[in-house]
C-alpha cells in the first residue's frame, strides 16, 4: 500500500498565500490557506493508505486530523525539502501539496502494479502530485522550482521510467484561482470561506 505525503506550511498569516494579498487580507489569505490545508487532509485521511505523512513547515495546528504522523520539513530549497520527504519512505510513496483543496480518494487511490510512477501537472506550470514505486531522492534534486517550466523539468526526471499521468489541476495562487477551485469542489471548507470572510467584513 502506498504511503501519502502531504508537504505543506502552517497557515500563519504573512507566511503562506501572499499571492492572494491583495484582493485579500493576509488573515483571510491564512485562513483560505487553512481551510484548502484541512480540506487536502480530510481527503488523505479518506484515502486508503499504508501511512500518511503531513511534511510540515512550522507547527501543526487544530487543522491536523487524527492517524497523521507529522515530520518537520529539512531546511533548503524545494527541491531539497520534497527529496527528503521521499527519502523517509520504505515502498511506493505519492506527494501531493495544501494547494488542490479540490482532490478527491479517487485520485489519491494510485496502483503501482504496472508503472513506475504517477505525475500530476498543475495548470501554471507545476506539478501537483508526484508519485514514485521506489522513492529516489536524486529525481528531484536540482529541479527549479517554482517556475513555469517545472513541470516540464520534473517530469523530464522520470523519462526512464514507467510514468501513469494525472489529470491536471489547478493550484490556489492568486484570487482567479480560488474562485475556480471554489467552484469545482463546492461541497468543502476551502469553497465556504470566502463567503464567510465577506460576512466578517461587512
């Protein structure tokens, strides 16, 4: 069974989002952080698994449901931090991170029996999942990060393997992008709380 690893930061205003701020504050950019944060970890407690793995930067918080271990993120570029979140892996691992409040078990839910590796592009260029049968640290190594190119880099990384694609999604960035993320998973914390941020503004 595969081990799912969500790497995220606390949801601490001025930390995380700030690409929201403007439209929003950054205490409504924080709590549209937490409520994406809770809804990605609802989804993964949901989700068959041989362990679930919450790679944190910071403290984790009320958010945090209950069967997660919780292991601080290594200091370094992004690239450093999701390789060493690999390398604390025995057997197939999937990463995914708080910004698709929008997944659901059913993607999650990945069969290694005949690949190698799973890949997620996100929509500005990224990557929103990357899935390894055995977890290499050096495929991820020296990846930019952060770029409109890094999807592209990444996946260029798995080239020698068996690779089953994702669909892709769209990552929480900017307003234009929680409005459409909203829209697609209605039912979560992530689509209530902007409508309950305009009620505290009135």
């Amino acid at each position: 069974m595969t081990t799912l690893l969500v790497i995220a930061k606390e949801p601490r205003p001025g930390r995380v989002k700030t690409r929201l701020t403007p439209p929003f504050t950054p205490e409504a950019a924080a709590a549209l952080a937490e409520a994406s944060l809770a809804d990605t970890l609802d989804v993964v407690a949901r989700t068959p698994a041989r362990r679930r793995v919450l790679v944190l930067d910071s403290a984790p918080g009320p958010w945090l449901p209950a069967g997660f271990e919780v292991v601080q993120q290594c200091a370094g570029g992004l690239d450093e931090r999701l390789a060493a979140a690999f390398a604390g892996c025995e057997g197939p691992a999937l990463l995914i991170g708080m910004d698709t409040p929008q997944v659901t078990p059913e993607l999650l839910s990945v069969d290694f029996a005949d690949c190698e590796a799973y890949f997620g592009p996100a929509e500005d260029g990224g990557f929103w999942a990357l899935g390894l049968a055995e977890p290499d640290p050096a495929l991820l190594r020296g990846v930019p990060m952060s770029t409109p190119r890094t999807g592209a880099a990444q996946r260029a990384r798995l080239s020698g393997l068996r690779v089953r694609e994702l669909p892709p999604l769209r990552d929480v960035d900017t307003a234009y992008d929680a409005e459409l993320v909203a829209r697609a998973a209605p039912d979560g914390r992530f689509a209530a709380e902007p409508a309950r941020l305009a009620g505290v503004s009135r």
